[in-house]
C-alpha cells in the first residue's frame, strides 16, 4: 500500500544515510522501524531496564570493598590475577 508523510529533511537525511550504511532501501528501513514500534511496549522495555539496574544496584551494595583504591593508571586497571 502506498502512502505519503512529510518527514523532516534532517531526520530523512540521516535515514537515508543509515539505509546506505546497511545497504538497504529507506522503504526497508521504515518498515523495520515501524515494526519495531509497533511490536515493543515502552513501558514493558522500562520496567525491565529498570529492573535490571535495582538488580545491578543490589549487587553492588553487598560488595564487601569499601576502601579506596586511589588512583590507578591504565595497567594497573587491566592487571590479571588468579582467583584465589
């Protein structure tokens, strides 16, 4: 079916340049938006999103390390060592 809506020159630009970048048509992009739209709950997604950072911030707060480290430099950020 066809149909005809007015889209901001910016937001068609950058949709144009998106559906380049992914080799595909802009009609294949708005469809592939439109049905991600239209088959997700945002409040469904929040809660989740939610859920998930009460979760994070759960685990974080039983961490038994309450002392700073100090600064550290970038090796002593990525440093290994074995499980005890």
């Amino acid at each position: 079916m066809k149909t005809t809506i007015d889209l901001p020159e910016e937001i068609l630009h950058r949709a144009k340049i998106v559906a380049a970048q992914r080799k595909t048509s802009l009609k294949d992009l708005v469809i592939q938006g439109l049905n991600y739209a239209t088959l997700h709950d945002p409040g469904t997604e929040e809660a989740q999103r939610r859920d998930r950072a009460r979760r994070l911030l759960q685990v974080l707060s039983k961490s038994t390390n309450t002392s700073s480290v100090g600064r550290l430099n970038r090796s002593e950020l990525h440093e290994r060592h074995p499980e005890d």
